[in-house]
C-alpha cells in the first residue's frame, strides 16, 4: 500500500518500487509481441504502483489502460524509464487534474535514447566482451567459461537496473528534461560506438584462428606457407575470415545463419583439401 505522508499526500513505498524493479527486469519481455513489444510487460510492472496509489477502481483501470501502448527499448537502461513512470503516476495520483498524456509521452520520448545506448552498451559492448571471456575459458577447457559468463552477466544486469530505476523515480520529470535538452545521450553512444568497435577488433584479433597448412615441395626444399604469410601479414587469413563475414552480413545483407554455414563450408573444405589447418 502507499505510505501517506505530509498530510494526505501518497508515497509509494521502498517495497512497492522493488516489487515494481523486479517484475520489469524479470518481465519486461516474457510477454513480448508484434502489437505491442514491451508494452505488456510495461503494464504488468506497472500494476504495483498503480494498486498503491489508486483506490477507485475507475483510476486503476485508467492508469493500467494508458501503459497497454506500444513500447520498446533495452530493458537494462530502459528501466530508469519504469522508474519515472512511478513517479509521473505518484504526481497524477496526487494531482487528478494533471494530464494523463504527459506519462505516456515521456516513455515515448525517452524509449529510443535509452535503447541506443543499452544495445551499444549491453549488446555490443558488456556482452560481446563477457562472451570472448567465457568462450576463451570453455576452449581451455575450463567448465567456469560459461558460469562465470552467466554470473557477471546477472551481476551487470540486476546492479545497473536497480541504480537506473531509483535515479529515474528520484529525478522524475527533471530526468527528461536533464537527459533530452542536452548532447550528453548522442555524446555517449558515439563513445560507446567507438568503444564497441575497438573491443570488437581486439577480439577478432585474438579469437579468430584461421592457418594454412599448405606445404609445397620443390625438389629436396619443402615450404610452408603459413610461416612466409606470417612475415608478410600477420594473420592475413584470419582478417580474410573478418572481412568475408562483414561483406556476408552487410552488403550482401544475409543472415548470421547464412555466414556461420559458409565459414563452416570453406573450414571444412579447407581442411579436406589440406589447404586450411
């Protein structure tokens, strides 16, 4: 229930505003679909705070109608999102003559920002380098590759979804204004960008492993090829690999499905003909 303070002013408590992290964080997509995305999980989190503050039962249905809309984002960064919502529906609970609409337009507004940042961060940046990590170990034969990759993974996720959520209710109305009339979101994903790209090509670097094991007999003189590449190019091969899967997935646009069963054909076949090792 709210927790009335300053006379008959509705609060809502540290509880409800966990229940209401918690089911966004672990609901946010479990209902996900081609109408409405996000915007069934968006509602169901939102059903705690709306039951704390509203006690009509024509407020409640309102409140529950108006978060039914499409919405869609990085369900890490997106909460600070559900976390100004709270305090949006803590301000409409508190003024009934405050406009509705202004609830759903900050979620509008804030939706695509917080996801060009969350899938720069989350997808191509903390899961790309926690995949290398774990994928790295699990080669060695180390069983705590994929462990370790699910832990700190959780660890990301759940620490830096309950500080974005309870800066958002904090800030409230102020964040949009603080996060919108400023460069600092544009400014930050071309960081992140830059960031992900470094990381990625340091990645490629060490975790593609492409060899020849071609070896040409002259005579009496056998010569690899391998050690000669290796002097004229590093690792030519393996940029070979980098650059044919980027031609795959972005001017020839097919899927990742698609360039995962060529890199296994030329592998194989490479390998059948002694020509890659």
């Amino acid at each position: 229930m709210a927790e009335q303070t300053m006379g008959t002013e509705k609060k809502l408590s540290r509880k409800t505003l966990i229940k209401t992290w918690l089911s966004w964080i672990a609901f946010a997509q479990m209902n996900y679909n081609f109408e409405r995305l996000q915007g069934l999980g968006y509602c169901h989190a939102m059903t705690y705070p709306i039951k704390a503050l509203f006690d009509k039962a024509d407020d409640v249905k309102d409140a529950l109608t108006r978060h039914l809309n499409f919405f869609n984002t990085e369900s890490t960064w997106g909460s600070i999102i559900v976390g100004i919502t709270c305090a949006l529906e803590e301000e409409k609970a508190n003024n009934p003559d405050m406009d509705a609409s202004i609830i759903n337009n900050v979620k509008t507004s804030l939706m695509g920002p917080m996801a060009g940042i969350g899938d720069s961060i989350t997808q191509g940046l903390v899961k790309v380098v926690l995949l290398a990590i774990g994928i790295d170990l699990a080669i060695q034969g180390n069983a705590l590759g994929p462990v370790l990759y699910v832990l700190l993974f959780t660890l990301y996720t759940v620490g830096l979804s309950y500080i974005l959520f309870f800066q958002g209710y904090r800030m409230g109305k102020s964040a949009v204004i603080r996060l919108l009339s400023s460069n600092i979101i544009d400014k930050a994903a071309d960081a992140l960008k830059i960031m992900s790209l470094m990381i990625v090509g340091g990645l490629s670097a060490s975790m593609i492993r492409v060899k020849s094991a071609l070896v040409l007999t002259l005579g009496e003189t056998v010569v690899e090829i391998q050690p000669i590449l290796d002097n004229i190019f590093p690792k030519l091969l393996s940029l070979g690999a980098l650059f044919l899967s980027f031609y795959l997935l972005k001017k020839r646009e097919k899927s990742p499905t698609y360039v995962l069963g060529v890199l296994f054909a030329v592998g194989f076949i490479g390998t059948f003909l002694k020509l890659l090792g």
